[in-house]
C-alpha cells in the first residue's frame, strides 16, 4: 500500500479521525440539476463519494444511484447519514478495482466532485469513466481550478492545472463549463 494523495492510505486516517470537506452549495445543486435533468430511475454512480452528500442529491433528483469510495471510513460516514430510501454505498477503488464489481454495467451520470486533482493517472481514469459510461450519458466533475484563490492562501495548490482541465475537457463530443468561485463544473458529453 502507498500513501498518496490517490491512495486510501492517504485518505482513510482523515475520514476516520473526522475530516470532513467542502459542502456543495445551492448554486451547485442548481447547476447539477440543469445539466442531468431528471433521474427517472436511471443509474448514476458517484466516485469518491465522501460522506455521499452528491450521490444522495442525484438520488433526490431521481437517479438510481450508487456512491463508492477506497476509504472505509468514509463509507462509513455516508451509511450514518443514509436516509433509509437513499442510494446504496460501496467500498471500491474505482481506478484499481474491478468493474465488473459495480451495481450496473452502465451508467447514465458518472460523478466526481473534489476527485480530479488527486488521480495519479488521470488518462487511465478517464478511460475507465467512458468503459461505464452509458451512451448519452453525462460525466459530471467538479474541481478546484489553479490560480484562483489568493496567494496566500494554504490551499491555493489545490486545483487542477490548464494541462489537466485539458487532459479532463479532450476526447468529449460536449463540454460544458460553469464556474463557481474557485470550482469549475464539467458536464462531459460522449
């Protein structure tokens, strides 16, 4: 096991002492709303769901979701939180693990949110989104974008790079972009 920023390792120490990250805000949930549209049953999967605050909001719009994470922790905490008709969670490393392993072969919203600028090798994730991703479907990302916070900041260092918004952005037939403050939302079309 290696303890790296893309590694449960890293990852699972925090969640399990309580680390908790970035609320999504209404503007948002707004956005995610006008990109996905209704569920109407359809799978969703959530990458790295955390505490599965995003995976429960697909579910509220409809979708037939399912969040994953490589931190049994945070696994953890998104079960304490479940409503009781709320999306199923999964322990799984979605960029190592097997996907024959997920709930569905196919998926109509893959999502990840504050997941991005962590993956090792971004070109390889990427390619596994679009082995599930279901025709018509919609990869759903939300990122921190380098250079927009303060200088001063601590976690200036935290977003992704104009080398890897493009590695993220190339090879979809539609891109569309929404900023909010330092974050970017992608609604990545095949």
């Amino acid at each position: 096991m290696t303890n790296t920023p893309a590694s449960a390792d890293y990852w699972e120490p925090l969640w399990a002492g309580g680390r908790r990250y970035r609320r999504g805000s209404s503007a948002e949930a707004e956005l995610l709303a006008d990109h996905l549209g209704p569920g109407r049953g359809r799978p969703a999967l959530d990458i790295g769901t955390g505490d599965g605050a995003l995976a429960r909001r697909l579910h509220r719009l409809g979708y037939r979701t399912t969040g994953i994470d490589f931190a049994p922790s945070a696994v953890a905490a998104a079960r304490r939180d479940r409503a009781d008709d709320g999306p199923p969670w999964q322990l799984m490393d979605f960029a190592a693990d097997d996907l024959g392993g997920l709930r569905d072969p196919a998926y109509a919203v893959v999502a990840c949110r504050l997941v991005y600028r962590w993956l090792d090798d971004k070109p390889a994730f990427l390619d596994r989104v679009r082995r599930i991703l279901a025709p018509g479907g919609v990869f759903w990302v939300v990122t921190e974008i380098a250079g927009r916070r303060d200088s001063g900041d601590p976690s200036r260092h935290l977003g992704i790079t104009a080398a890897e918004a493009e590695t993220l952005t190339a090879r979809w037939s539609v891109v569309r972009t929404a900023d909010l403050d330092v974050l970017r939302c992608y609604a990545l079309h095949p």
